[in-house]
C-alpha cells in the first residue's frame, strides 16, 4: 500500500506527476496556503505532509499524543515557518532542499543591487505613467555598482554565490560575517575578508547582501541600532527571511534617508507588505522570487521526492534537518 501524503501548495507539474505515481497523493486544487484546522487535521490523516515557506507551522498545529505523519519533507532550504522542536518531540522527521536554489536565489540579489541602486523601479513606474519627459543630465541619478564594497552577512552557499557575482562581475570588493571561521579556496580567490562582527561590514560596505537562515536565533538581526552603523549611501538587500529584519526600523531609516535604499525580495508576515513600505520609493520589492525559475523549483521538488522515497524505504535521507 502506497504511504498517503498532502502536497499543501501546487508544485511544477513534473514533480506532481512523479509524486502521484510513487505515493497516494492528495493535492491542494486550490493551491491557498492550509489554515491551522488543516494542517492540524494533516498530522492525523497522513503518513507525510509537504509543506511549504506559506505553510506556518507552529507548534500549536502539532496534535497531542500519537499522530499518522512521520515526515516533513519541506519545498524549501529554509524551514523557520516550521517548529522544529515541535516535530523533533513527536519523533517527525523535517528535510529540506539545499543547495539547489543557490544560483538563482544569487541571481535574484544581484537583480535587487542593480535594481535599487540604478533606480530601476522608480524609472520604470514613471515611464508607465506617462510622466517621462526625455532624457537630461540630471535625470534620476543613482549609484555605480562597479568598484564598491558588498558586505555578506552570512557566507554560506548562497552568500558566497552573490559574492562571487559580485566580485568577479562587477569587481566589486567583498568582506563578510559569518559565525564560523570561513576560509576556503572560493572566498581567497575572491579577495574576501571575514571581519569580526556584523557592525564591521555594516560600517565598511556600501551594499549589504544578507544570506543568513530566519527564525528565533536571527529575527530582527538588522534592528535600529545596526543601520544606524551604515553608511546613509548604503543598501540593504535581503534575500534570506523577511524576520532577519526589523522592518518598522528599516521603514523609519529609509524614510529618513539613513540608508540610500533597499531591495527585498522577503517580507516579515508575508504576503502582506506594509503600506509605508510599498510607497516608498527608495525601496525595490520583489514578491519572493529568489528561486522562481522552472529549473529550480523542478530541482526544489524532486529534492523533496528523493527524501520522501528514502524515508519510506527506511534509507538514509539526503537532506534531513531533524
């Protein structure tokens, strides 16, 4: 009999389609993130649950006592939308799909550089509306990407993929923070220095790319205090997890021109998006598009196929969390 499993969000066809011939798969038709009744009532009614950044998963829509599902095969590398302690107490098993989302996600933090710094959004709007009146010397200045300093916060795969583009691309210098000693091949080759505390890169770079997991450890680590340590012509670019920023405090800073700009393609409380945010015009917005390729989210599930076959052929999973 084929483990019965629920796919809370529609996923590319190719992998619904290797999901429905291996499992007895339920899919959401709908493709509306599951409200906690549902999710709750998942947990007693499947042997897997496929979830989702949308899919809020507290511990408050763990069941008591004994429960069907014995895996949380996430589409996703960040799983702060999930309380991991809540599933490590029932004995439930969380992967995830690293490593796949790296180029793209990368990509999508050079776009917001170029994109905030050129004024990209703000050109755009005005030439829709009809309000551009033809080229002048003094039209819409921005800032020159080429040459400048980009501070990483948080070199792992994907900081140190936005890096290289960065570095190698637009020859820009690269310092960063990152909890552990990080000293390989990829970051010498790029000149790269690891500096002491996330207030040194703040201080020192013109563009701040953070690439550093969401949840409790790092929620609101870009507070008031630390961007009032950058400079007022820097950027803050987030691609990472919309908590890791505090975003009433980078509202006020952007409003009072205490940084230059930001581009965010993440948003704390997502999809909703605060009105003060959306009307400023220093700021470029994104709606999560950091691995929005077909490529990607194709590899993104066939990741969480590969630890769902795994699982439930009792062999080691690839990509295990807890």
């Amino acid at each position: 009999m084929k483990p019965r499993i629920i796919v809370t969000r529609r996923w590319p066809a190719a992998v619904e389609q290797v999901l429905a011939e291996r499992f007895d798969t339920t899919f959401n038709q709908g493709d509306a993130p599951l409200g906690p009744i549902e999710l709750k009532a998942a947990f007693q009614a499947f042997d897997a649950i496929l979830p989702t950044v949308s899919d809020h998963m507290p511990a408050s829509v763990f069941p008591d006592g004994d429960v069907r599902a014995r895996i949380l095969a996430n589409f996703g590398v960040g799983f702060s939308h999930i309380d991991i302690d809540a599933a490590r107490e029932r004995g439930i098993v969380v992967t995830n799909t690293p490593g796949v989302l790296t180029d793209c996600t990368a990509d999508i933090a050079l776009s917001l550089i170029l994109a905030v710094a050129r004024r990209a959004g703000e050109g755009e709007r005005q030439l829709r509306a009809g309000e551009w009146a033809g080229w002048c010397p003094t039209h819409m200045i921005g800032t020159k990407v080429t040459g400048k300093k980009i501070g990483i916060i948080g070199m792992g795969r994907i900081g140190k993929a936005t890096a290289k583009r960065a570095h190698f691309g637009f020859d820009m210098d690269v310092v960063f923070y990152n909890r552990s000693k990080v000293d390989d091949e990829e970051t010498r080759a790029m000149g790269a220095r690891q500096l002491p505390t996330i207030e040194d890169v703040l201080a020192e770079a013109d563009f701040v790319s953070l690439h550093c997991p969401g949840g409790a450890a790092n929620r609101h680590l870009i507070n008031a205090e630390r961007l009032a340590v950058m400079k007022r012509s820097a950027f803050l670019i987030n691609t990472a997890r919309g908590d890791v920023v505090d975003q009433a405090a980078l509202i006020e800073a952007l409003e009072n021109k205490r940084i230059a700009g930001a581009g965010l393609d993440v948003f704390d409380g997502e999809p909703n998006v605060p009105e003060a945010l959306r009307r400023l015009e220093n700021a470029v917005l994104l709606p999560h598009l950091g691995s929005a390729t077909e490529e990607t989210r194709v590899a993104m599930g066939m990741k969480a196929v590969d630890n769902l076959t795994a699982f439930f052929e009792g062999k080691e999973l690839p990509d295990r969390v807890v």
